[in-house]
C-alpha cells in the first residue's frame, strides 16, 4: 500500500471515528415514500438518465436499508440493517450534513466529487450553500448502491439537480464500466482541466458502508484523468515531431486515397487484427485460408512474421513516430506487399514511406492539424498504438465482430514480450521498466508494463463505442473490459465461414481516387501555407507584445505578492493591467485556423498543464486578487513558450512548402509569401 493511500485510509478513519455512535431506535417499516416526489424525480431521470432510470425502476427492495423518522426534528434518516447504524446523527441530519461538509475543509473544488449521497441532504447542502463559494463549476456523484439512491429519489426532491447541465450521476457501476465513464466525463467539455482542483465531498457514513469502492473510485478517477493526459502528448517539442512528419508526408497525403473510401464496405463482416504480443505462437497458423473470409488487419510488427509464414494481410496500420518503426517494414520487395495496403497516419517518418513497396491508403489520427489540411481522407479516434489503430480501421470499415490476436498487452508466464520472428526480437523491455499486475484473459493475475497498461485503457474506451462484438482471441494476456473472450479456433468455426474477397472489394473501391485531386489538393495546400505563414508570423509578434507588456508591469505586480501593503497601490488599476496583458493572448486565439487546427497539436501538452495550474492558483491563497497577480505574472512564460513554438513551426512550414514546389515545378507560385524576418530566437 503507497504512503498516499495509508495516509487517506488515516484521515477518513479519524473523520468516521469523529463521528459519534448514534443512539438506534425503533424503526418504522410502515412509512410509505412520498409518490410524488418520486414521480418528479423519476421523470427527470428518465429523459436525462434513462438507462439508470431503468435500472431503479427494476431495483427490489431488499431491505438492506430502511427509511425511518427520528430525533426531536422527525427528519428522514436512513438506516443500515448490516451496519446497524444510522446515516446521519439522529437528533439532526441536516446539522450532521453541514458539519461533516465544513469539517473536510474544502478550498477550490472547481470539480466536486460526491462519494455516494445519502438520501440527498449533503448535495442539496453543498449546492445551496457552498458551491459558489468554491466557484465549483461541476459535480460529479458516484453512487454505489442502487437501494440508497433510490430511497433518496422516493424522499428527496432531486429532480432540479437531475435535470442540472453541470451535475452527473454516476450510481451502480462496476469497477471497469465506472473507469471508461470517468474517461468520458473527463474528456466532455475539457474537464480534464479541473484534475488539480477536484475535491472529494462526502459524508462518513458513505464511507463506512462501501469504503473500499470510494476508495478505488478516487484511484480510477486518477487513473483516468492520467490516461486522457497522455493522449495529448506530456511534450511540445515531442508534439512537433508529428507535425513536422506531417509536413514532410504532404506528397504523400496528396498522392494517395483515404480509409474514407472503405468507409463501412465490410458492414457485418468479420476482421482479425493481428498483434505481435507472444501468444501470437500459439494460434498464427491458424490464420492460412482465411484471407477470403475475413479482413486482417495488421499492426506494423506483426507484418513480418505473417509474409514469413506466406500470409498476406490486406491492411497494415503504422503510428509511431520515431525511426525504429521504419525497421519493422523494411526489407519486403514489391511481390511479398503487393495489395497489402500501409494504412499508417502520415505522423509516421518519411523514411517508412520510401521502403514500403506496397500501396498505401491514408488514415488521419483525430488531430487537428488534419482538419488544417482540409482534404478529407478520413478521420479515426485512433489512441496509443498500431494494434489501436488496427481495431478503429477494422471498426471504420464496419467489420463485426472484430477478433483480436496476438494483443496481449503484458509478459507471457515465462517473461516473453513479443512472438516468435519479430524484428526486435521475443524480449523487447529494458530492465527497470515499472511492472503492473492486471486481470489476465484466463482468470488468473499477469504482468505489464505502464505502456502496455495504457494500451490495455485505450482499448476499453475503443470498445465502449464500438456497436459490434470484440472478441479477445488472444489465448494469453492481459482481460480487456468488454471484450468476449474465446479461443480463435472457436472464433473461427462460430464466424468466419462465408468468403467474400475482402482484397478485391478495397482494390476496386480505392480506384476512386484520381490524378485530378492530386492536382487540386496540391493547389490548396499551396494556399492554405501561405495564409498559415502570415499566421504564425502574427502569433509571434502577439508574444512579443504579450512579454512587453508584462516587462511594463511585473515589478509593480511581484511587489504585491511580497507584500500585502503594497496591494492598495495596485488593486484599482488592476484589471486595466490583467485585461492588457491577456489580450494578446486572446488575439492568438482568435487567428482560429491556424491558432487551432494547425498549431494547438503542437502546444496543447503544454497549454493544458499551464492551465490545470491556472486553476489550481486560488488554492494557495486567501485573497483572491493575490491569485489573479500570480496567473497574470505567470502568463510570461505562456508568451514565451508558444512564440518559441510558433517560430519552430514558422520555420518547419517555410522548409515543407519549398520541397512542395521543388517536387512539382509546374505549379503557380503566386502565393509564395514574403520573407520574414522573425526567427526561432524572436521571443526567448
């Protein structure tokens, strides 16, 4: 157990010992809930919550938990049969509720968290009276159990905070349904912003009934806001790597088609991806006469040992950035890849390009920078890895059920890595990797890696929208929520029988695409950099002004945080000075295009921290101008950083748009910009 978890374990431990035992009495089975109340509340939960609406409607009452009026208030309580205890002090529940709030101290809950909610009393408190003093901005409750929260529906009037735009219930949910909920609700509306200032709110009792679920509820909650980080990158410069990819591969996004042509032609149809994971060994063989009857696709490991065994795969999926991916399809000659088309995202190095002698189709990740390019080639929500992308681009095509092989996702028992005939090898992690236990696909605990375990996160928020069945073929490995797990000799005799000439169908589809879009696709891209040039020119110029005007005031501003006194010279002029330093900030912003779409993949990794610490600003202080100084101060360095990025990019969009007219000379030159004179040093 972390020092983190026995420390958390301690303090609730004092909260519910602080909690006097209560005096029990009798209990009253007779009472009858208010139908009313309930009526209201359940209409409410039907149009926003329907699927937990039918989940209450279906919850019997089991009497684990009894309603009953007590203490000299006659407030509704809720008392535990198995703990034998009243939720709330009995002489009064709605003080109890205030005074276990104030007691968690709570400073800055921009997201509160509830763990579990009683028949209501601690939410309805915390709205009332707490929520704009924490500029709390949502809550999110998780609820355990179904009993308790629909004896709060039949008490308690919850019906305006049901219906509330910026309140989620989360009630009932297993541990693997409860983490791709987090992950979404994180991801809705950029939530992920609040994870430095989210506080849980809670009453002791909740804990003292399901406090091993909270407690893992919070772990999950972590987990998750962790997960949705990493796939915005945890490095700008790292970010720029695909850009920069990107630019060089604009011959090739302009020269070939996209997935968007294969758009649902397998509809019903069955697909296997194949990974490289070590029970690979195990079931490959059986993958010989299947090229009719099912659509393979391969991630980019996986590929030689397939052509090693004389099996073509009909698409191979490619994602990494780095040089070492070039290695893993390298060394085919035309014959071996003939119509096995390299569906890699054109994030991937040049260099893969020019070694695979096979055709290609386009396959956008969902980044911004494709939507700059405006020609449509299609578009995934492609995540961490090449075996990901191989189930998005088997979704894409609307193949159902999609069979995975070979994705383990963690060690074999005797310590392998990868199957047998990889390029790199069976034992591919360096020693001092951090090791991880999960739920294997045989019942049993098996090993990862942290890598391998965020892959294991991304396919469950894959199959969570994935209308079809998964079926986890892999014999080995690590389980993946949702997925059906079965062997892949049972895979094949219960669905792939029926043949249908997958290779034919995406050849002729693909003939689509002509010489004429290249053409114009050139033409645009052309364009579209001169505007993004004159663009980037502009955001760097708006940092320039941006540290200037900070330069104007910083000494005056850093005072303040010295020293209180000095605040009174400063507090009527200063949202003149936050309004003028910000503004700049919000001219970048408004250059949208190319703002957004091209340059944000570049320096959100760093943007969303600098903001998640924005936010948690507050916290350090009392006074809350005290804070406003500190993020006005703090802007400095967000003016450096991205004018810093922008003319890396500046630079790297002059290089790609010369080698786009070198490579083809006939094309109008008219847009070519004129020189700048701002340089990578301009800002620092």
């Amino acid at each position: 157990m972390s020092k983190k978890t026995k420390k958390k374990n301690r303090l609730i431990s004092k909260t519910i010992d602080n909690n006097p035992p209560v005096r029990l009495v009798r209990v009253d089975n007779s009472r009858n809930a208010d139908n009313s109340i309930y009526h209201a509340n359940m209409q409410a939960l039907k149009i926003h919550y329907p699927s937990l609406a039918t989940k209450i409607e279906q919850t019997p009452k089991n009497n684990k938990f009894v309603i009953s009026r007590v203490g000299s208030q006659a407030t509704l309580n809720l008392y535990s049969r198995e703990g034998n205890f009243y939720y709330y002090n009995i002489d009064d529940p709605l003080a109890d509720v205030a005074a276990q709030i104030k007691a968690l101290k709570l400073k800055n809950a921009r997201l509160a968290v509830f763990l579990g909610m009683g028949l209501g009393y601690e939410l309805r408190h915390y709205v009332q009276n707490e929520s704009e003093k924490q500029n709390t901005v949502c809550i999110l409750v998780i609820e355990k159990e179904l009993e308790v929260f629909k004896a709060a529906l039949e008490n308690t009037d919850l019906s305006g905070i049901i219906r509330h735009p910026h309140l989620r219930l989360f009630v009932g949910l297993e541990e693997g349904d409860l983490y791709t909920n987090l992950r979404e609700y994180l991801h809705e509306s950029n939530r992920f912003f609040f994870l430095k200032a989210i506080k849980a709110v809670y009453h002791p009792s909740s804990l003292r009934l399901n406090k091993d679920y909270y407690i893992r509820a919070l772990q999950l909650l972590k987990d998750a806001g962790s997960q949705q980080l990493l796939h915005f990158g945890n490095d700008p410069y790292d970010s720029l790597i695909g850009i920069e990819n990107m630019l060089a591969n604009l011959d090739e996004i302009i020269s070939n088609p996209g997935i968007n042509l294969l758009y649902n032609r397998f509809a019903g149809k069955p697909a296997i991806v194949v990974a490289t994971g070590p029970s690979l060994n195990k079931n490959k063989h059986l993958l010989k006469g299947l090229e009719n009857k099912a659509v393979i696709v391969a991630a980019d490991a996986s590929l030689r040992v397939l052509i090693d065994m004389g099996i073509k795969p009909h698409l191979v999926t490619s994602l990494e950035r780095v040089m070492p991916t070039v290695k893993l399809l390298e060394g085919f000659n035309k014959e071996e890849v003939e119509d096995v088309y390299l569906a890699a995202c054109p994030v991937v190095r040049n260099e893969l390009y020019q070694v695979y002698p096979g055709p290609r189709v386009i396959v956008y990740r969902d980044f911004d920078h494709f939507k700059w390019l405006g020609i449509d080639r299609g578009i995934l929500k492609i995540q961490l890895s090449a075996g990901n992308m191989a189930f998005k681009v088997a979704e894409a095509l609307g193949c159902d059920p999609i069979i995975l092989i070979g994705q383990d996702l963690a060690f074999s028992r005797d310590g392998r890595t990868h199957a047998y005939g990889t390029t790199y090898g069976e034992k591919q992690v360096s020693s001092g990797v951090k090791i991880l236990t999960v739920p294997g696909n045989d019942g049993k605990p098996i090993e990862t890696t942290s890598t391998w375990y965020s892959f294991l996160r991304a396919y469950e928020m894959d199959l969570l929208n994935y209308s079809g069945t998964c079926i986890n073929a892999t014999e080995g490995g690590a389980y993946i929520t949702s997925s059906t797990v079965m062997s892949f000799q049972e895979a094949i005799a219960k669905h792939i029988q029926e043949e249908f000439c997958p290779r034919r169908t995406i050849r002729e589809r693909l003939t689509a695409f002509t010489p004429q879009n290249v053409e114009q696709d050139l033409q645009q891209i052309l364009k579209l950099t001169a505007d993004t040039i004159k663009d980037l020119e502009q955001v760097v110029e708006y940092c320039r002004q941006g540290i200037s005007s900070y330069e104007k005031y910083k000494d005056e501003l850093e005072s303040c945080l010295y020293g209180s006194a000095n605040m009174k010279s400063i507090i009527k002029k200063l949202s003149m000075i936050e309004r003028e330093i910000m503004e700049y900030k919000e001219k970048c912003r408004q250059l949208h295009h190319t703002f957004q779409l091209f340059f944000a993949h570049v320096f959100q990794s760093f943007a969303i921290k600098f903001e998640m610490e924005m936010i948690a600003v507050p916290e350090k202080y009392k006074d809350p101008d005290m804070a406003r100084i500190e993020i006005i101060l703090r802007q400095a360095e967000w003016y450096a950083v991205i004018g810093d990025l922008a003319a890396i990019c500046l630079n790297s969009l002059r290089n790609s748009r010369e080698m786009l007219q070198r490579n083809h000379p006939a094309v109008d030159n008219a847009n070519s910009p004129e020189e700048s004179t701002f340089s990578q040093e301009a800002v620092k």
